[in-house]
C-alpha cells in the first residue's frame, strides 16, 4: 500500500506517548497535556443542554450561526477596538480546524511558510500536509527571557514564502510579542506580500494586562492578516471544538468552501453555548485568569530554586519551559522522568528542535496537584 509522503511524514506527538503512558500508572500527576484539570463551568454546559432541548440538534451554515458570528464580532470589537464583520468570521472545530484550513487555502506545493517557534507542532505539521516545507525559525532568549529574532526571520523569507506563522501569547514558552514586534511582523508580510497567521487562542491568559494585544491591531488590511482563537483555554471547553478564524472576506468564503467538505459545521448546541460563553462570561475570565496567575506564581517558586533549570517567567498562557543544563535529549528525559516519579511532562523536543534542552510543565491544576507534582520534580533533579 502507498500512502502520501506528506502525511508519513507526520509523527506521533511525544506528548500523546507520555500521556497515554502516564493514564496506566497509578498516582501518575499529568502536568504533559496543554489544558486545564477543571470542567466546563456550569452556565456553559446548561446552555448547551439547553440549546439541543430547544432543537439545535441540525446542521448549521458551514461559517456557523449568524448569531455567533455577530457574538465574536462583538467581542473582538469590545477587547481590541477592531471591526469585523460576520461575513468576515468562520466558526471551527476548534482552532486547529481553522489552522489548518487557513494553511491549505494558501499554502501548497513549492510553497514555504515561516514558523517562529518553539511552538505547537500542529503549524509545521499543517504546512507540510499542504505539500509546503516549513522554514523554523527560533526565538532568541534575552537575558532570561524570549524574544523575536526579526533578523532571522526576515533572512528566512524567499520568492516562495507564503506564510508567517507565530502563536502569541506562546506555547510553549509564555512569550507575548511586544507591540512593536507585532508591527514588524506585519511590515514584513506587507513587503513580501505574505498572510501573517497569528494564534492568539491564550490571549486572555495574559498575567502583565487583562488580555494581550491582538495583532489584528496592527494591521491596516485584512488580505495580509489572519488571526485564529478558540473558546478551549479561555472557557475551559477543550473537548468541545469551539473555535475561529478571522479574515478578510474573500479568505473567508475560500475557507467556508473548503471546510464545507473537511468538517462541515460546528456542533450546533456547541454554538449555542458559545454565544452564553461570550455574553455571559467575562466575570469566570477573570477569575480564572486570577487562578492561573496563582499557579504560575507557585510554579516559579519551585523552579527558580531547583539547581541546574533556568526557567523565564511566562508572561502569558499556562506553561512554564524550564531549561536543564547540560540537556541532550528532552524526550528521554520526559520519559525517565514519568517511570521515576510518575510525573508526566511535555519534551522540549514536541515543539521544534528549538525546544531541545527543555522540558514544559503544565501549570493549569489544582494547586495541590501542582504542589505535588513540584515536588516530585525538585526531588528527581536534586538527585541529580
């Protein structure tokens, strides 16, 4: 049997080994996976129930509820003072749907798109499948800190180059483009006449401001633009596929084509809580964004006193990325790791080469399990 090269050429995720490894160990503490431990909050799952007992149980437009649409439009105008329209609005399943669909309506065979990592593999996997060949191109750390090697990135770019990807707030590093760093980007892609992909799903997470500056602020057009996010971080709804894109028009309708016949539409009571979760759900945001910021505190507590880890201080969504010294192999280490103290984190490695030499801890838990968890890990590395 012949299958595609493209998509032998996407590999099992270490995090999906380590994790599924750590569901068979007893007292195992998963700190590997990039979501929250707490449920769906109650007025969003009774607004879903609600909405399948009212009939929402049929397919919807492909883009999703008008009333959705026009619901997301609100809130992007309320947080960051920018208009889109509904037309200019897509709703997924799940912003790794609108990833991907965003990749494949502008980036195919011959093409290159730059990926400024570390990040979540899913953007270099998704040009690939494209038939396009992902340029990586590494954060710089600053002191103890990330920071955008625009140099690199602009070195990065050719006649082929179609996309620039980035992810801000980061994951897996917590780093935020600073508003300058957002306008080079955009420069760039208005030079080159690239689509600038921003992933701002952890945009709420934001520990230094009530939400992080969105890169549609920049952007004068909307043809270089295209900005995915999703309910899963900031509604704790990862197992619903809630998420979207937004566009100029004319990517838009290109996009709704094509997932008409890749996913159709979004659940249609995942919708309708959707909306709730919009209109209703500003006071669980803060508090939740108040709960993280606890954990990270308590997080960077431990880390920053644990010999040989350097760990910058994330400045946005739930993860910390520690640097062990002397670090070759974060995968084996993960791994030793989870059969040595039952404590499963994500490899460096999961997130581009870039990433070797670190391991990243999922800090959105209870803080009795994160406590635990801690102290398993400062207990294995001063054995060390």
């Amino acid at each position: 049997m012949r299958y595609t090269p493209a998509l032998q050429s996407v590999t099992e995720s270490p995090l999906v080994r380590i994790g599924v490894l750590a569901e068979s160990i007893p007292g195992s503490i998963n700190l590997c996976y990039g979501e929250s431990d707490m449920p769906t909050p109650e007025f969003i799952t009774r607004a879903a129930y609600d909405a399948a007992r009212a009939g929402h149980t049929f397919y919807t437009n492909t883009a999703g509820y008008a009333e959705l649409r026009e619901a997301i439009a609100h809130k992007i105008r309320e947080l960051h003072g920018v208009d889109y329209r509904p037309s200019e609005i897509l709703v997924t399943v799940g912003a790794s749907m609108g990833i991907y669909a965003a990749v494949r309506a502008l980036v195919g065979p011959g093409d290159n798109a730059i990926v400024i990592e570390p990040t979540y593999s899913i953007f270099g996997n998704d040009v690939a499948l494209s038939g396009g060949a992902p340029r990586r191109v590494p954060l710089a750390r600053d002191d103890n800190a990330f920071a955008l090697d625009l140099d690199a990135v602009r070195a990065a770019i050719d006649s082929h180059t179609r996309m620039l990807i980035v992810n801000s707030p980061s994951n897996p590093t917590g780093w935020i483009a600073t508003p300058d760093e957002q306008r080079a980007l955009y420069e760039l892609a208005l030079e080159h006449d690239l689509v600038l992909l921003a992933d701002e799903v952890y945009d709420r997470l934001a520990f230094d401001t009530p939400i992080a500056r969105s890169f549609a602020e920049v952007a004068d057009d909307k043809e270089h633009i295209v900005v995915v996010n999703s309910f899963s971080k900031t509604y704790n709804m990862t197992g619903w596929r809630l998420g979207w894109v937004q566009a100029s028009e004319r990517l838009i309708k290109l996009m709704t084509s094509a997932v008409e016949f890749m996913t159709s539409n979004a659940t249609a009571m995942v919708q309708q809580a959707g909306i709730v979760a919009l209109r209703d759900g500003e006071s669980y945001v803060a508090e939740l964004r108040d709960h993280y910021s606890a954990r990270r505190a308590q997080v960077m507590s431990v880390l920053t006193v644990i010999p040989g880890l350097s760990t910058p201080e994330p400045r946005g969504a739930f993860f910390a990325f520690p640097r062990v010294d002397g670090l070759t192999d974060s995968a084996e280490l993960a791994m030793d790791l989870l059969r040595e103290t039952g404590v499963a984190v994500a490899p460096g490695t999961a997130f581009g080469l870039s990433g070797e030499g670190h391991i990243r801890i999922c800090f959105a838990s209870s803080e009795a399990k994160l406590a635990e968890g801690l102290d398993r890990l400062g207990e294995y590395f001063r054995s060390r």
